[in-house]
C-alpha cells in the first residue's frame, strides 16, 4: 500500500472513530431526594413545589434518549456528560450527521438560579432554553415538530406524557420535563459552604483558605464571581476567543449594543475538577491555564471588561487559588 492511500484509510478510521456517544445515567436513582444543597442560599421561588416526580423522571429520561436528534445519534446527556458536571471534556463537541457544536457545552449545575440562559443569554428561560438545541443543526438537527412527531408515535412516551401531564407530547410539556430535570442539577456544600455559612474552620486547609482570601482580594475574582453559585450571571469581555484583536459578537448578538461586543456570561466556579476544559470555546484545559490567564489580565481587545487588567499575583498565591477552585469541587465531609 503506498503512502497516500495508507494516510486517507488512517484518516478514514480516525473519523470512524469520531461519533458521539450516549454516556449512561449514573445520577442516583431518586436524586432529587437529596433536596436543595447546602451553601447555595434559598431555592428560587416555587422550586421546592414544583417537585412533579414523574414530570423529573421523564425529562431525565428523553436527556438521556437520542431520540430527539436527527439521526439518533446524540442525546442532551452526549454534550453534557454526568462525568464531566454536565459539560463535556470536548472542547466542541460532535453533534448529530458529523457536526460539531459552536461553543463549549456549560455546566448545568445550578441552572436553577440563573435568570438568562446559553453564553450570550440569548435564553430567558430554562423552558425556552432547553428546546433550542433539538432544532440547532450543530447540535441535535431535528426540527423540533419532527421530534414532538416521533415522541406522539412512541407509545411508551405518549403514556409517560400522558400520566405526568394529562395529556400527550407537545412542546410545552417537553419544554417542562426538560428544564424540569435540568433545575433538579444542583450542586453545592462544598468544604467551601462549610466554612463559610456554618463557620467550620477546619473544613479548609491553611492553603485552600489563603486561596479563598486571594479570590476575594487582590485577584478579583469576585467581582464577576459572586454569590453563592459563584457567578453574577452578567456578561463580561475578558478576550477568550479574540481573533486579531477582533471579539467574537458574544452578547451583541442579542442585544444589539456594541459595548457587549465579545461579552459572555460569567459561568459558576462550581464543579471545575469535573468539567475541564473550560471557557466558551474550551480553550483553556486547566486550572493552571486559568489563573495564568488571569494573572495576565485576560487577553487584550478593546472591548475588555476594565475590571480584567494584570495580576499581583506570586506563584504560590496562584497555587493556592487553584487549591480553593479545587476544594469548591469537593463534597463536604460530614
Ligand atoms: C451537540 C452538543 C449539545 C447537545 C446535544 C445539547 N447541548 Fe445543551 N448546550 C450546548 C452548547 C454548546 C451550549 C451553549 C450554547 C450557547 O451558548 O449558544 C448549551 C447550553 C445549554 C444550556 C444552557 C446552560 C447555561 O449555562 O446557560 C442548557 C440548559 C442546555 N444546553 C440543555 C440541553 C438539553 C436539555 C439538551 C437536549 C435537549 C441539550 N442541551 C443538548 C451543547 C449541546
Ligand atoms: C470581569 C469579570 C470576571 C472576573 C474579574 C473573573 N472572571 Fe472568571 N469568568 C468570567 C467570564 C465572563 C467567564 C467566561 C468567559 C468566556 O468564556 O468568554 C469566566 C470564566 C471563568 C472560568 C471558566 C469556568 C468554566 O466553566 O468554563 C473560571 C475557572 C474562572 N472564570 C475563574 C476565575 C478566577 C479564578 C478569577 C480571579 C482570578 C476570575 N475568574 C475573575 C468573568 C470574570
């Protein structure tokens, strides 16, 4: 076999290789028993009642089902992965018929407490957000009244529809299974928690603490990282993905307004050891890269948040800063 027909057969098992895959559901059976974590403050009004445990139990099983996806191929759960906080270790990952998703998949932990949804918010609810994805041809490609139309040819579903909602599929009771199960995705009482609201000292080391006043201090982290899911659910331009001194539109988009050219929503800094790589595009594969690039000050364009400018930070201090991320990842030890 000459080289170049042993290169294309190479290339050619290479994307063989490329399809996407249903990761299997490893959430304990009643998850949602657990009730609203620790540290993460109230429950957003009318989550405790609208505990509809079947209405939960079937908007976890269609994430789970390629069904909606045009060629069944990709299921929510396919980009958003149970071992990867619900995000994805790809930095884009494939969709449906060899696409690739645009950006990187968040986490959806705690979506529950945000109010505008995708990375440009373009989303004002999770109802509204959690349908966009059936249809986006980079992601699951199936025009959403074909996935409705194959939910009502499935008896299983009709029956599931039916005894839930009383009545069988259509988008508005999809729609709610979804984001229904997506608002159960809760993560909190972290050592973090611990120290914080219940003034448990011990619960962080002497360094993970250092990283905690470093985050609240001289690296200002909280000033975009706020509250107790981490996040001020506000758009800022801090240069990822800024290509010759040119941002992506980012938040533009939907807003119309230039001065949110390259903006992109501040996502929670919970879960982090589970949901690498990060940022919008997933350019930034650890924790190091992270810090790193904040010590920096972001990358340079002239959209960027003026919050984002050089760090004083040492090498240890960025250390333990990673420790704190770290330790926001960790379940408490009762
Ligand atoms: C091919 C990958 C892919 C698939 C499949 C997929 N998503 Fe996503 N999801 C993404 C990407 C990428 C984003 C960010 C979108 C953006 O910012 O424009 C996202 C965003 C979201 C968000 C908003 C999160 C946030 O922090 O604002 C929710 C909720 C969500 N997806 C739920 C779902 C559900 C439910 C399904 C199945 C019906 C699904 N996704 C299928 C890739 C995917
Ligand atoms: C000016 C507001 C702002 C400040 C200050 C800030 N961040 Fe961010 N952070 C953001 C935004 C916005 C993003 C998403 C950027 C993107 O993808 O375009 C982000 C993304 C991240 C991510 C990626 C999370 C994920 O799931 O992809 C981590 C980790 C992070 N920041 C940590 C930090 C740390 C540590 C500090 C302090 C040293 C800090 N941030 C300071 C706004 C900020």
């Amino acid at each position: 076999m000459d080289l170049v027909r042993m290169m294309a057969l190479l290339l050619l098992v290479g994307t063989a290789a490329a399809q996407p895959t249903v990761p299997k559901d490893t959430l304990p059976e009643r998850f949602w028993e657990a009730g609203w974590p620790f540290g993460l403050g109230e429950p957003p009004a009318g989550w405790s009642e609208s505990l509809g445990v079947d209405r939960i139990a079937l908007g976890r099983a269609l994430f789970f089902d390629p069904v909606l996806s045009i060629d069944r191929s990709v299921a929510c759960a396919s980009c958003h992965r149970p071992d990867a906080g619900f995000a994805s270790h790809e930095a884009l990952p494939l969709g449906a018929a060899g696409k690739r998703a645009l950006r990187h998949p968040p986490s959806l932990y705690n979506r529950a407490l945000g109010t505008l949804h995708s990375w440009d918010g373009k989303a004002r609810s999770l109802r509204e957000q959690v349908v966009l994805p059936i249809s986006n041809p980079n992601e699951m490609g199936l025009a959403l009244e074909d996935g409705i139309g194959r939910l009502q040819a499935d008896i299983g579903y009709v029956r599931r529809f039916t005894s839930a909602y009383g009545g069988g599929p259509n988008e508005e009771r999809l729609a709610d299974a979804l984001a229904l199960f997506v608002s159960r995705l809760t993560l909190g009482d972290s050592p973090v928690d611990r120290f914080q609201a219940a003034r448990d000292r011990a619960a962080l080391t002497q360094e993970e603490r250092k990283g905690l006043w470093i985050y609240e201090s001289k690296g200002r982290c909280w000033s975009c990282h706020s509250g107790p899911n981490f996040t001020d659910e506000a758009f800022h331009n801090s240069g990822i993905g800024v290509v010759d001194n040119q941002p992506e539109d980012g938040r533009m988009a939907v807003t119309g307004d230039v001065a949110d050219r390259g903006g992109f929503r501040t996502p929670t800094l919970r879960g982090l050891l589970q949901s690498a790589p990060y940022m919008h595009d997933g350019s930034l594969k650890t924790l190091e890269e992270v810090v790193a690039f904040y010590r920096r000050g972001g990358n340079d364009n002239p959209f960027r948040d003026p919050r984002l400018t050089p760090l004083d930070l040492t090498d240890e201090d960025a250390t333990s800063l990673i420790a704190f991320l770290k330790a926001l990842s960790r379940r408490a030890q009762d």
